[in-house]
C-alpha cells in the first residue's frame, strides 16, 4: 500500500475522487481510481523511477518491432503512460496511443514525445472520427489492458480494436491469468469478435503457453484476412 502521509505525519488530503461517468461502462481501471485517486500518479511514479534506473522496459515492444515492417502503423491500445509506444516511435513508426486515463496520456505526452496519445475508451474506439483515418498493422494491449477493461465490455474493445487494423493486421493482448479473465473466456470473446487465434504464448519472450501459465500473450488476427490471402 502507498502511504498518504510520511509515517507518523499527519495526514495530508489526497487528490479529489475523480467521478465516474454515467454515459458508458467505468473501466475496472477507473473504478480503482475512484476507490484509490492516488493510484495513477503512483503508476507514472513507479515507471519514471524504472526508467531512471536502467530498468528494461521495452520487452512488450520488442516483440511487436519484430511482428511489423519498417514504419508500421501500431496503436497502443491502453497505452498508459506510453513506455511501449514511446519505444515504438523511436524505432521509426507511426503510433497512436489511447487511454481511458487523463492523468496517463498527459504523462505519456510529456515523457514520450512523438507518437499522437489519446484520452479514450477503446470500447467506443473510432479513430476516424478524431482524424485517425489510415488503418493500424498491429494493435498492441499490453499489461493487463484486458483485465482492467470493463467484463462487460471486453468483446467490444476486441471488435473495436479489430475494426481499425488493415486486413492483414494482428491484435496482440498480453495479461496475468490469475485475475479475473481466465485464457478460456479470451478465446471465447475473440471468436465472437470476428478474430481468429493465431499464437498464445506465456511470454513476450517466446515461452510457449501452458494450461498452468500465470500469463497469456495472445496474437489474433482478423478471421479471413486480407482477400486473396490464404
Ligand atoms: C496496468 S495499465 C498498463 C498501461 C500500459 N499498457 C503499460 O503496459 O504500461 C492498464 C491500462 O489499461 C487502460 N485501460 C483499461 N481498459 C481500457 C479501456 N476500455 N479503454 C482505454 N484504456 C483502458 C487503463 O486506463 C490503464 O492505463
């Protein structure tokens, strides 16, 4: 737990409870900072501080570099405070990142200049509307996207995320198993989103998956493809 006040300090008010909004899903991620408004500046702290200290934080994005072409088109779906599309840009392609977070996407824009970042729901993702017309060749959730999205909602991001790749593109989530999106109800959701299963890993490293994994990369692709391709 994060302390509000140095120990034995008299208790300072924290940040104001952020509302949560009445016209779609909360996100579980919202719900928590309702409950904890701390939570994200704690979230850029922590990734500012591993940053600082040489920590590797560009695994995720290694993976993704190594599935595109050279000046790809990637969204960074969930990008939080932008560690993967940050690393993205830098390796020479288009990224656009959105998150449902505020305080995340001002973080990302400030450590990771470059790429176009994005307050959004990626269940209600409609990049054309917002002057995002050209479509994306690998759409990346990774750390817990999945599990922090609404259940509800889940099927969506997946469609939503599909509907904005080229024919050829990928979708690839990454999350730990032992919360509460077991690997059977993903591959479930991303058959009822038109997408077909094309790769579950363990690892962003390659480690192949196992019923026992204590977390799933899954690589998807639109069910059909391009036309023509088989
Ligand atoms: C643990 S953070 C991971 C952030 C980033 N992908 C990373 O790996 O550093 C989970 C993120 O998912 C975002 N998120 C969850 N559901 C979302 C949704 N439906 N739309 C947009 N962002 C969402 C949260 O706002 C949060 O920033």
């Amino acid at each position: 737990m994060r302390p509000c006040a140095p120990e034995g300090g008299e208790a300072r008010p924290g940040p104001p409870k952020p509302a949560l909004p009445t016209d779609r899903e909360p996100t579980l991620w919202e719900r928590k900072l309702a409950e904890e408004p701390g939570h994200s500046q704690w979230y850029i702290d922590r990734f500012r501080r591993m940053a600082a200290e040489g920590a590797d934080l560009v695994g995720e994005a290694r993976l993704i570099d190594a599935m595109v072409p050279r000046g790809a088109r990637i969204l960074d779906a969930g990008c939080g405070p932008g560690r993967l599309g940050g690393h993205l840009h830098r390796q020479g392609h288009t990224v656009v990142g959105v998150d449902v977070d505020p305080a995340l996407i001002e973080a990302a824009q400030a450590d990771h200049p470059g790429p176009t970042w994005l307050v959004g729901d990626l269940a209600h993702l409609d990049l054309p509307a917002r002057g995002v017309t050209e479509p994306f060749d690998v759409a990346v959730a990774a750390g817990n996207v999945m599990v922090f999205a609404a259940p509800s909602t889940r099927v969506e991001v997946l469609r939503r995320m599909a509907a904005h790749l080229t024919p050829t593109g990928r979708i690839v989530v990454g999350f730990h198993t032992d919360r509460d999106y077991p690997v059977p109800q993903l591959r479930r959701d991303l058959v009822e989103a038109g997408l077909t299963e094309d790769l579950l890993l363990a690892t962003w490293d390659l480690r192949p998956y196992r019923d026992d994994s204590d977390f799933v990369v899954a690589v998807m692709s639109r069910a059909g493809g391009a036309p023509g391709s088989s």
